[in-house]
C-alpha cells in the first residue's frame, strides 16, 4: 500500500479531525510508516486552530494489532541482530503514544474489532475511548515469550492494577463490556451505531473553548504525576491563570446572561 493512504484524514465543518487507519490488509499494524505519520498527524493537529477534537478511527476488521512483528523480524538480519531497529521502533512508538498525550486537542478512540498489544496501547494512550460491543482487547505478549512492556505503560494508567495484571500476566481478550467496566473505555455501543456515538461525542466536546480544553487537558495529566499538595497549588495556578482568559470572562458572563457563549 502507498504510504500517503496508510492513514487517512479528514476535518469536517465542525472541527472534528478524523484520523483513520487504512491498512486493514494488516490489522491496522503500527508499521514504522505508520507510526511516522501517526506522530505527524498529531503534531501537525495540536498546532492547527481548525482542529478542535481528533477522532482516531480504523478501517477493517482489527482497529489495531499492535506492532509488525515481520518487519521487526526482519530487523534480526542485522549485524547487531536487530538491537538498534528494535530501539528505534520502541522510541518512535513511545514518542507517538506521548504525543496523543501532550497533543492539546481532545483524541477519541472509535474502536472496531480487536485492539492488541501496541493497538490497545494506542486505545489506552487517547483522553475517551468508545468501542462497538462486538470489539475486544488484550496484551498478548506472554503467548509469544515478550511481555507488553511498553502498551503497560498506558494500561497501568487507566485501569486499576490487580485489571492491568491480569491482562498482562494472561494475555487473554478482554470484550468491550468488561473493558468499560475496568476503564479501558468509556462506553460499548452496537457496531452500527459506533460512529454516530462517537461523532455525537466528538461534536459536544469541540462545542466548547478549544483554549479551556487545552487547559484542562495539560492540567489533567500535568496534576496525576504530583504529590496531592503539589496538584492541589498547581491546579490552584492552573484556576487563577484560567480565569484570567477570556474565554473564561465570556463564558462566565454568558452563563449569568443566559445566553451561548461566544468563544474566541
């Protein structure tokens, strides 16, 4: 497949940019390719004022199937037996997973089908996630002798750690009702109404001051590394900075006036 079509884009009237995955020939695999223009795309959107709310969706049966593990099979042909790619592809891949992270835009999850390894890495790493009932998740590393180290990083992250562990340590699939249980995802919705789901969401979020989400959004992860008095004098910060913007001055004054806010 040409790398211009491994992911496509596109940004409607709204400012909801969708992000698709479009090597279902794959399972959607976090090539090197697609890896690189995954961290592109949201770079290039964290910095866009059009983009408000980013959707990350898939083409296909799988959303994700993790790493290609023939092309980082190849990598063993090396004179280094594959030390140095293998570096590579793990850096790429964290620095991706970060920067859904730090990307100042809201990243819902539209996931489909199975989303393993690295995939559901991908799933944990984005602010919402929303799943079809019929989708599924695991870190299956254990069945083939490599522990999903760098998806437990995101994992261990939402979901409490006794949940984290046992998809860990067994490797089995999780459904999508139990993953909403756990906090892997937000909601498991039918296959057929995923996309309006997901979209009504996408469309609420980016109603709102793109300023006042990029905010709390930093804050959000910001205030989670802190000791609790730290994050309570951080966030105090955060509050007094926040509503000095005017965004916060107009959204204050159209509250009290009864009226919609006029964002800037």
């Amino acid at each position: 497949m040409p790398m211009s079509n491994l992911l496509l884009s596109e940004l409607n009237d709204a400012g909801v940019l969708r992000l698709t995955l479009n090597d279902a020939k794959r399972r959607n695999a976090l090539s090197e390719a697609m890896l690189e223009q995954l961290g592109e795309r949201f770079a290039e959107a964290s910095d866009d004022p059009n983009v408000r709310v980013i959707v990350l969706a898939a083409n296909g049966p799988a959303f994700c199937a993790g790493h290609n593990l023939k092309e980082m099979t190849a990598g063993r042909a090396d004179a280094d037996a594959g030390k140095a790619y293998f570096s590579k592809i793990m850096t790429l891949c964290s620095g991706v997973m970060q920067s859904m992270v730090h990307c100042s835009k809201p990243v819902i999850a539209e996931v489909t089908g199975i989303a393993t390894a690295a995939g559901c890495q991908l799933v944990a790493s984005c602010d919402l996630a929303i799943a079809a009932d019929t989708a599924q998740f695991s870190t299956p590393g254990v069945h083939i002798g490599l522990f999903c180290s760098t998806p437990m990083v995101a994992l261990s992250r939402n979901v409490a750690n006794k949940h984290a562990m046992e998809m860990l340590l067994t490797g089995d699939m999780t459904s999508a009702h139990r993953a909403a249980e756990i906090g892997l995802i937000n909601h498991a919705v039918s296959p057929e109404s995923l996309s309006e789901t997901t979209m009504a969401m996408a469309h609420k979020i980016a109603s709102k001051s793109s300023m006042t989400l990029a905010t709390g959004k930093r804050a959000f992860y910001a205030q989670r590394e802190m000791t609790l008095a730290e994050a309570y004098e951080y966030a105090s910060q955060v509050m007094v900075e926040n509503m000095l913007a005017q965004d916060a001055v107009e959204g204050i004054s159209a509250f009290i006036e009864k009226r919609p806010p006029n964002w800037s």
